[in-house]
C-alpha cells in the first residue's frame, strides 16, 4: 500500500492568490516570486517547530484563530518573502494571516497540481499499485482532491481534520495502515516534510521516500528514508516491486 501526502507533494500552494490577498491587506506590491522565497524558509520552519514541540498543531483552539504552527508559518512567509518596509507589529501584517488563514479553512490554498503528479497516478495505477492519503488538514482534503481531478486514484482519505490526529503522531500512520487492511510494514509513504511525513512513518515500520524537489530540506534528512526530487521516477521504483534503490536525486 502507498500513501502520499497532499500539500507540496501533490498539489501546490496558490501563491498569486495569496499574493493577491496580501497586496489588497498590506496596500504595498506583493508578487508570487516573493512569497516563493518566503515558503522556503516557512517550510523549514514548520519542519523545526516539528522536530522541537512534537506536533504540528493542526487543530486551532479557535475557529477565529490559526493554530500556532500556521500562525508562525504565514508569519514567516511574509516576512523572509523581501518585502520593503513589512512591519510584523502592524495591524496590515495580522490581517495578511488571518485573511490567509480564513481562506485556508473554507477553500484550501492548495490548488496547484503538481506538473508530474497525473502521469506518475496514472503509472501507479495502470501498474495495479493500491493508493493512499494520509494528510494534515482541516477536514477537506476530499474535496479538495476530486477539485483537483484526481480523487478516483485513491482507495481511501486520511485526513487529520477529520481524524482528530495530525503526523508525526505514529497513531495516524497505523491508522491509515488498519484502514487499508495491511501492516505497516506493508507501507510506504511519501511526503515532503522530514519530521512531519517520514519520521512518523518510520516509527510505525513504514517505508518512506522524502520528495523534496527543490532540495528544501536537503540539510534536514533523516536516516532510513529515500531522497527523491522526481515524483515519476517513484512512481518507477515503486513499480518495480520497491525497488527504492532506483532512486537518485536528479539535480
């Protein structure tokens, strides 16, 4: 069984739409090249604030307020993205994450699939591989799946929204694992983020591939996954009973 992650593995941050919302709060230009730059170092900082608290704080204490992880993730994002004169004390910079954050609850920001992403569920699927999610997020991921058209290609959803349980916490993977019918050991997954996707798999016996295709978290691997940049060259190994040592970092 192959479980993927969703956020920046098969779908993609809408970064003009957030550049749009952050032009109109901070009345200053704001452009998806900067907000790019920004991610990195959110995502970085999302994998750290992992590794040190032991969660991701998915699930907010408040509907009218974003959970600590995503608070200091679209803080983080604004204010490494180069924009002059960002104050983070400012009235604009808070409604900048709030306004981030209440489109994040109703619509999702990840709408942007992934260039390899149909071929490579294509591949697995033609190849008779059984497919996956297990992903952190507030209760959507369904929907957003099947806005994205690909749906169909998974046996089941785990959705921590839903679940009431977020990676790295081990519960979820074997949860996902019971799901599906197999052991853990039977599993592999794929995901983006070091402490977040693939130290939790790991713990339960699951296999791991770490898909980091603009080298992120390069200085952050962990030992027992696969690196890998390219999700179709996955989708070959995996194919080829597991094969993962097929796998190389393609520059």
């Amino acid at each position: 069984m192959m479980f993927l992650d969703v956020g920046h593995t098969l779908a993609w941050d809408d970064l003009q739409g957030k550049a749009n919302m952050a032009m109109r709060e901070l009345r200053t230009p704001v452009t998806q090249a900067q907000l790019a730059r920004g991610d990195r170092e959110a995502r970085r900082m999302i994998n750290r604030f992992v590794k040190e608290n032991g969660h991701t704080s998915t699930m907010p204490a408040s509907e009218n307020a974003p959970p600590t992880s995503i608070d200091a993730y679209y803080a983080t994002m604004l204010m490494h993205a180069g924009i002059p004169g960002i104050d983070p004390n400012s009235d604009a910079f808070r409604r900048t994450i709030m306004s981030w954050w209440d489109h994040q609850k109703t619509d999702n920001w990840f709408t942007v699939l992934g260039p390899e992403v149909v071929e490579t569920l294509r591949r697995l699927t033609v190849a008779g591989q059984r497919l996956g999610i297990i992903s952190n997020s507030e209760g959507k991921v369904g929907r957003l799946l099947t806005g994205l058209g690909i749906r169909d290609a998974f046996e089941l959803v785990i959705d921590s929204g839903v679940e009431g349980v977020a990676k790295p916490d081990p519960e979820i993977f074997r949860l996902a694992a019971r799901r599906a019918g197999v052991a853990p050991e039977d599993c592999l997954h794929v995901g983006d983020q070091p402490d977040v996707d693939i130290r939790g798999a790991l713990a339960v016996g699951m296999s791991a591939i770490h898909y980091d295709p603009q080298g992120t978290f390069s200085d952050m691997m962990l030992p027992g996954s696969t690196p890998c940049r390219n999700l179709l060259d996955i989708a070959d190994a995996v194919t080829s009973t597991y094969n993962l040592s097929r796998l190389a970092i393609r520059p």
